[in-house]
C-alpha cells in the first residue's frame, strides 16, 4: 500500500464532496429568489439518501463481481462487508503483497478510500439533474426519484463504466463498457459518460414529464443572484481537480496530466464560450463565463487522461463553442431545461466522449489508445459512440418510466399557487432572503428597510 497515493485520493474524495455544495450555490444563483433554498436543497439531500445507499447496497451492485454479462454487480459487499482491511483492485489483505496489475497500478488503495472516492461521484449525479426541473418539483418526490434513480439507473451504470476485471477482486468481472476483454473497451477516464451523459439525458426526460414553468418562455426567469453562480462555478472547478485527477488513482504522473488537461480544457471553454456569446449576442455575460467553465470541465472529464494539454485545449474551445449554441435549443424545441442541464452536461458530455476518439493517445496513457489524429483508425470513436449512445439511451428510458410512476402516484409536481408564490416557502416555510429582520424602532433605516421589501417583493410578484 502506497501512503501518498492513499493520501491523494482520501483528499480528492474530499474535493468531490465540496462539488455538491458548490453545485448548489451555482444553481441556486440561477433561479430566482423565491426558489433558492429549494434549489440548495435539492442538491443537499442528494449526499443523504445516496449515501445511505450507496453504503447499503450501492457500492456492491456497482463494484461487486458481475452477475450478468458485465451489466450489474452482485452482492459481494452490502453493508459494505468484507472492504474493511483490505485493498482495492487486488482482493487480498491489507498485509499480503498486492501483484501488479495494470489497473489501478502497482500500488493498492485500502478499499475504503476507493469506496469513498467513488461514493462522491454517486452523490454528485443526480444531484446534477436538479438544474433541469427547478422552480416546479415537490420537495419529497424529488428525494423519491433520486433514490429510486441511483438504484436502478446510477449503480448499473457506475457498473458498465468504472468497474474493471480484477479491480475490487482478483476474479472479479467488471462492466461491458469499461473492459475491452470482454466487453466494449471504451475510454472514460473519469465520468463522461456515467456521470454526465447519464444525468444528461435523465434530464431531458424529466422535463419532459414535468412539463414547463408557468411563464416559460414569455415571462424573462433571470438568474437573482450571480455572484452565487460565480462563487459555485469556483467551487466546483476547484473540486473538479479531484474529480479528474483523483481518478488517476495515484499521485504519479497521470494524476498531473488529468490536472494540466482538466485547466487547459476549462479556460479553452471560456474563451469559446464567450465568443459565441460576443458574435451571437454582443455582449459576453458572467453567466457565460460560468456555464463555459462548467462545459469544459464536463468535456474534459472523460478524456483527461488520455489526450494531450493541446487536445486537451481543442476539445475545450470545442465543447464551449457548441455549448453555448446547444443551452439556445430549448427555445426552438420547447422543452424547458431550466438551467441548461441538457445542453451543458449531456451536449458537453457527448462532445468530450466522442473527441476522445479523435484526440487520444498512447503516448499520454498506455492503457488507452490511438485515436483518428494519432494513427489509430476509426475503431476507437466507433467504441466512444457506442458507449455514449447507450448510457444515453438507457438512462432516458429509465428516467422517463420512473419520473412517470411518481407523478402518477405521489405526484410530482407543486401546485400552481405554490409556483406562483414561491416554491420556497411552499415546500419548507422558509425564504432565503429575510427582509423583516431589519424592521424596528421606526428609523429612518427601518423604513428605507421596509420600502426596499416591499419593492423586492413586488418585483417577485412580477417575475413569478
């Protein structure tokens, strides 16, 4: 066992963490004041119900030995049973010696951090689905979704994606997509596709299912406070590097390369980003800045250990040029996303799965493989499509039949008043923003307090 490595991916789990709170702020800024808390809230309880899960049964069905074509895990591990005092990737005991094998290196990892690591990336997913049904999901039936969502749609997923032949068990059998032995043998290095393919398209399902705001698009639905989009787009940029690097699983040279890719690729986004914006719009936004940021950290994520810093910047100015053009679609097909989930994670998750196929290289990673630019044919960027098509598929039809059987049973959706009135104090009698708190004495300050209330409030009004 490798102490520093131990070290590095305990404090990438930790970086992974700090993603959902960071979420939380960046999608609470989005939407409008009277629905902030609901939308903090609807990424917090994610860390709950998945964690209980994943600690249950969660990690088991994603990373227990295959029961059935390198589609689901078994039950190897619930309750978390036989991961104390061992090593991941080798199933021997802590004090035998661990032999090599190519992934996820020469050096093991207690089981534990692996299963902490990987627990983040759990809790992050659905939590990212959120964005597309703000302002109009009941609190509870949202919490229903996400537990019945990670079960049947995350877990076999992680499965297919990150569950490797011999890495929780020496004859342990992974996923279809992730080994080339017996399966696909497509590349995601840390979550294109599991991660943000799949909460992609569960997205466009639910706002399918949910249907559009009141107002939507007629009334303008502008973000109510951009520095907590600025503030969340920074938090996870930053957990980001754990999420990418940490994936390398060591404190080695790989670990760099995802770290160079993962900034490279995010700043490229930027800049392409706010170039559309410029040209299209005439102005570049702070709103598009973030979302840019957010786009490259999405494309890059499953081909930072596998392509080079300047692959790394193409498929960043790429994935924040078409990004930018993809958030506008919802307008022309009528589908109300509202904060861009499907044109963000799903388009951006798409373009970095499928540019690996052009961009990827031995000379980066041995384990990888050559893409179109690098010698190696087609065979590659067939395998990304197919596996990008799949999760895609798989996790838009499950979504779609899940999302339906809540609203038809406990419902799905708040009221029409509670909409109108502000999601917040409908669903936990609570407002972000507490005016009367200021009030007292009759002062000066006071009165100036009550009047800017009471501007505030018709202002909500208006816009709700």
């Amino acid at each position: 066992m490798n102490a520093g490595d131990t070290a590095w991916v305990l404090a990438s789990a930790a970086l992974v963490m700090l993603m959902t709170p960071g979420l939380a702020f960046f999608y609470g800024g989005m939407v409008r004041a009277k629905s902030v808390l609901n939308m903090l809230m609807m990424s917090f309880i994610s860390l709950g119900v998945v964690t209980v899960l994943w600690v249950t049964f969660g990690y088991s069905l994603a990373f227990g030995n295959d029961v059935g074509g390198g589609l689901l895990g078994g039950f190897d591990f619930v309750g978390l049973k036989d991961t104390i005092g061992k090593l991941v990737g080798y199933g021997v005991a802590a004090t035998e010696t661990a032999p090599e094998v190519p992934w996820p290196g020469t050096n093991a990892l207690p089981t534990t951090v692996f299963v902490m690591f990987q627990l983040m990336f759990a809790v992050i997913t659905p939590a990212l689905i959120s964005g597309a049904v703000a302002d109009r999901a009941k609190f509870w039936a949202w919490t229903l979704f996400v537990a019945v969502w990670a079960t049947v749609v995350y877990f076999p997923v992680a499965h297919w994606v990150f569950n490797f032949d011999g890495h929780t068990g020496a004859s342990n059998l992974g996923g279809w997509i992730a080994n080339a032995a017996h399966g696909l043998g497509a590349l995601d290095f840390a979550g294109g596709t599991a991660v943000h393919i799949n909460a992609g398209a569960a997205a466009l399902a639910l706002v399918l299912v949910l249907g559009k705001r009141k107002g939507w698009p007629r009334e303008p639905m502008r973000p109510h406070n951009l520095p907590f989009v600025l503030l969340g787009a920074g938090l996870l940029w930053f957990g980001w590097y754990g999420f990418n690097a940490g994936s390398a699983l060591s404190a080695g040279d790989l670990a760099g390369v995802a770290f160079t890719n993962t900034t490279a690729a995010t700043a490229a986004a930027v800049i392409g980003w706010l170039i559309v914006e410029q040209f299209r719009d005439g102005k570049p936004t702070t709103l598009g800045a973030a979302s840019g940021a957010i786009a490259g950290l999405v494309a890059i994520t499953p081909a930072c250990g596998f392509v080079t810093p300047l692959g790394a910047l193409a498929i960043g100015v790429i994935a924040g040029a078409v990004c930018a053009f993809a958030v506008s679609l919802k307008f022309k097909l009528g589908y109300d996303d509202s904060l861009d989930v499907v044109g963000v994670h799903l388009v951006g998750g798409l373009t970095g799965t499928i540019l690996i196929g052009f961009f990827a290289t031995k000379s980066v990673n041995a384990l990888g493989a050559d893409g179109v630019f690098y010698g190696g044919g087609f065979s590659l960027l067939g395998k990304q499509v197919v596996a990008a098509g799949a999760v895609m598929a798989y996790s838009f039809v499950l979504t779609l039949v899940i999302a339906f059987a809540i609203k038809k049973t406990i419902g799905f959706r708040v009221s029409a008043e509670a909409e109108q009135t502000g999601i917040d104090e409908a669903e936990h009698a609570e407002s972000g923003y507490e005016f009367s708190s200021l009030r007292g004495g009759g002062s000066t300050i006071a009165k100036s307090a009550d009047v800017l209330a009471q501007k505030v409030s018709a202002s909500a009004g208006k816009e709700g």
